[in-house]
C-alpha cells in the first residue's frame, strides 16, 4: 500500500498534536517535599487572573467534598473518594522534610488538556490530626495577595493548628457579577458561597459546632490602601472590639514583638477593610448550629478573625510567636 503526499501530511500531524491530544497530566507535586513547596506548587498550577479557566463546581461535587472534608477532621486520610471527586482530586498522606510530621492532604490534581494548570480550580485542603491548636488558616486570594499562600501555611504548620485552606483559583479568574446572596459563578471565594473553598468552611464549623475554634484569613492589601496601618484586623464587621477580644490580644503580643508596625482593628476609621461582605465572615458571625444570615454573633462567638496586610509584613517568622500566645 502506497501513502499519497497528502496521507503522509496528515501523519505528520498527528505526530506533531500527539503531545497535546495525549498530554492529559496528573499535577500531584511529586517533588514538594514541605508544606511551603507544596503550597507554591498549589499556587503555581492552578488557573490564573484573567485566565477564564475557572469551572464553577456542581452542587453534587461540594456535597462530596464536604464529606470528604468532614472525614479528614476525623482522622480518617485513606477512603476512597466519592466517584464525583475521583477523577479530579487526589486525597494522601503528606510527610513534611522539615519535621517529619504527617498530615492529610486533599488536593486537585487532574489536567486533561496537559497545559499545566489543573482544569476546574477546586483548591487543596490539610489535615494535621495531632493538633494542638483548634486554629483554620485560610487563604482565600492566593496569587492577587502575593505571599500569603506560604505565610499561612508555615504559621499552620509551626503553631501546630488543625486545618489549612487555600482556594484553587485566582480570585480574578473568572469574574461574575451575578452574585445573588453570596452566590455565583465567581472564584473569589471570599465573596461566592457555591466554591469548594467554602463548602469546607461550612464543613469545618459544623465540625467543631459550639466548641472553640477560630478561622484566620490571610489576605494582602496593597501598598497605598490603607496608608495609615500595616495590618489591619477584623472579624467581618466594621463594630470596635470589647475588652478580651482575641483581635485585641493579637494586636498587643504582635506590638510586644513588632513595636514598629501600625496596626488597626475595626471600627478605628483608620481602614475601612473589615471584609463585612466576606461569605465565610458571614456564616462565622450567625447562629453556629443553624448557619442562619442575620443573628448577631455574641462577642464569644467571634471565631472569625480577617488580617489586612501590606507587603512588608507578610513574613511568618514574625506572626508565629504572637499567634501561639494569643491561642496558647
Ligand atoms: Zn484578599
């Protein structure tokens, strides 16, 4: 059998798309060998401002990783996925070189296309069992506030806390303005209740119930926002804090170790970033067994706690021991 010019062209290109057809990837971050690599690995791979690459997940998807969370605050790290996540995810046990300590790893991994960037934007999740702070170190923008993704997980991983989440796209990604109550097809998680990032939120909370717990958002503010403080801390509404409210607490040890830093809290004027339409901030601040909007949180019940940083003050090294004495 003879090839005409044309059948060995179309050969040719096959060969040359085979890698694109065939590239469908696994990105598992094979040679991250601590929680900072991993988490810059996370980062790096996932979809990025502007890209549209965001895929909004399903309601059967968040239900599914909501169980799958709700297992890891158990301690369980080894069944099987439910089959909607499967194709997707990846859940395994992650020893830390620096350590040698394990902790429970959920992670999106798949990418069909073989561009490098994982195809829906799902986020990753850890578990330390053997915690000794009830502590939830959160990272809802990665990449727009640059340096916050291995802040938090070294100061998750050196004050010894429960959880760390980080949402799986950049807050930009894909923009939609069609919020409906904290619901749309955004990946600002901060802002949009229908995202992995926040079904495990919601998983959490339920996970603890009335227990003590408190979720840290690390979010980075610009350099001319806010020009008047470094940081600014805040429980989600713009009300001052009473005497032995824990931002207060964290606002005096962090001034005992940092006593050049300007540092707000809410209701000071002095920065208006209290992140009162943050949909995790909200869920904290209602009822905590009924998840109801619009109950006013008792000032006990103020478990969420939102950091506004500048550039210069993202380092974790200067965070970990104000952290440890506020929640000893
Ligand atoms: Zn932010």
């Amino acid at each position: 059998m003879r090839f005409g010019r044309s059948s060995l062209l179309l050969v040719g290109a096959s060969v040359l798309m085979a890698p694109r057809a065939t590239g469908a990837a696994e990105l598992t971050c094979p040679s991250s060998v601590t929680l900072e690599a991993l988490v810059a690995c996370i980062r790096d791979q996932m979809p990025g401002r502007s890209s549209g690459m965001f895929v909004a997940p399903a309601f059967m998807e968040m239900s599914a990783w909501r169980s799958v969370v709700s297992a890891m605050m158990y301690g369980a790290c080894g069944s099987p996925l439910p089959s909607t996540l499967s194709p997707f995810v990846q859940i395994r046990s992650f020893r830390d070189a620096d350590n040698g300590r394990s902790y429970c790893l959920l992670m999106e991994t798949a990418d069909r296309n073989g561009d490098g960037v994982v195809d829906r934007g799902f986020g990753a999740f850890i578990v330390d069992a053997f915690a000794e702070r009830e502590l939830s170190h959160q990272v809802s923008h990665p990449i727009a506030d640059e340096g916050t993704e291995t802040q938090a997980v070294t100061v998750f991983k050196r004050t010894r806390s429960r959880t760390f989440l980080l949402a799986g796209a950049h807050r930009d990604a894909r923009l939609d303005e069609r919020a409906f109550q904290g619901f749309s097809m955004s990946s600002d998680v901060a802002h949009n209740a229908a995202t992995m990032f926040h079904a495990a939120h919601v998983e959490i909370a339920a996970y603890y119930g009335w227990r003590p717990w408190w979720a840290i958002q690390w979010h980075g503010m610009a350099e001319d926002t806010c020009e008047r403080v470094d940081v600014h801390l805040s429980h989600g509404f713009d009300t001052t804090p009473a005497a032995g409210d824990k931002i207060l607490e964290l606002r005096s040890h962090l001034l005992a170790f940092e006593p050049t830093w300007r540092i707000g809290v809410a209701g000071s004027r002095v920065c208006s970033l209290n992140a009162t339409s943050n949909v995790q901030g909200l869920l904290l601040n209602s009822a905590p067994t009924t998840f109801n909007f619009g109950t006013a949180a008792a000032p006990a019940a103020r478990r969420f706690v939102h950091i506004e940083q500048h550039p210069g003050v993202r380092d974790p090294e200067k965070w970990i021991a104000a952290v440890m004495a506020t929640w000893p």
